[in-house]
C-alpha cells in the first residue's frame, strides 16, 4: 500500500501546518504525525517511561499521541537539550531507530499518510525550537521521503 506523505509548514495556530490543531480533526484520523522530539523523551517513550508522553513545544505537542492501540504520533530526535550540531555515529542510530519504529507503525496499515515538518525555503526537514545542523535535517527529511 503506498503511503501519501504530506510536508508540513507551520504558519500558525489553529490551521494546517499546526499539529495540534490537525491531529484533532477527522480528515487526519488515519493520519501518522511525525515531531521533532528531543532525545532524552524519545527514549523514556520507548523504555516504557511516563515521561516520554508529556506534551511538549512546537510540534512536539503531540507527544502523548504516540500511546494507545493506533499511536497516531511517532516521534523523532533533532537534539537532545539543544538541536543536534552534526551527524555522528551516536546521532544516526537514534534517528535510525526512530525511523524503524515509523517503518514499523506504518506496516501495520492503519495510515494511509504521513505527516511530518517542512521547511520550504532549505527543502528540507522544519525545526522550529531548536537550531538543528542541516546534515541532521537532510538525512531526517530524506529518510521520510522515502517511505
């Protein structure tokens, strides 16, 4: 089954782009929303910890939707206290793991798109909290595109 991605560009509240707002809405009901996480969350989430749930800034605030039978949010590390500022061995296996677990999700056929940030003016992977290298961004948005 083919996937339809949609890039997403925040503009503000309370319309597309806004994660918050999107994933409340019934167009997106079979929609897997893809946010910025930070790393130390992204692994309390997957080692089974609460906080790992707990909403957080920007697009992150879908946090707590990555819990439940149909997660509807699968969160990927950009930094961990600050953006990332390179793509090193460390930084590739977190993001690697994240994106199996996308992979993993989508598989189970209970999407039919994905949703992730856009930034139109890099073409790449948005980020609006944290300053993250665009090395980062470009391995993020190419792994997504993919799918």
């Amino acid at each position: 089954m083919q996937i339809k991605k949609v890039r997403s560009t925040f503009t503000r509240l309370g319309m597309q782009g806004d994660f918050g707002w999107m994933i409340e809405q019934p167009q997106y009901a079979r929609s897997l929303f893809v946010f910025n996480d930070n790393e130390a969350q992204f692994k309390d989430f997957h080692s089974k910890q609460p906080s790992g749930l707990r909403a957080g800034g920007g697009n992150a605030i879908i946090r707590p939707y990555q819990a439940g039978v149909q997660p509807r949010a699968a969160g990927i590390p950009t930094g961990n206290g600050s953006g990332y500022k390179q793509l090193n061995a460390h930084v590739l296996n977190v993001i690697d793991m994240a994106i199996d677990h996308i992979k993993n999700l989508l598989a189970s056929g209970d999407y039919d798109e994905l949703i992730y940030s856009y930034d139109p003016k890099e073409n790449t992977l948005g980020s609006g909290i944290y300053d993250v290298d665009i090395s980062v961004r470009n391995y993020i948005f190419n792994e997504l595109e993919k799918m």
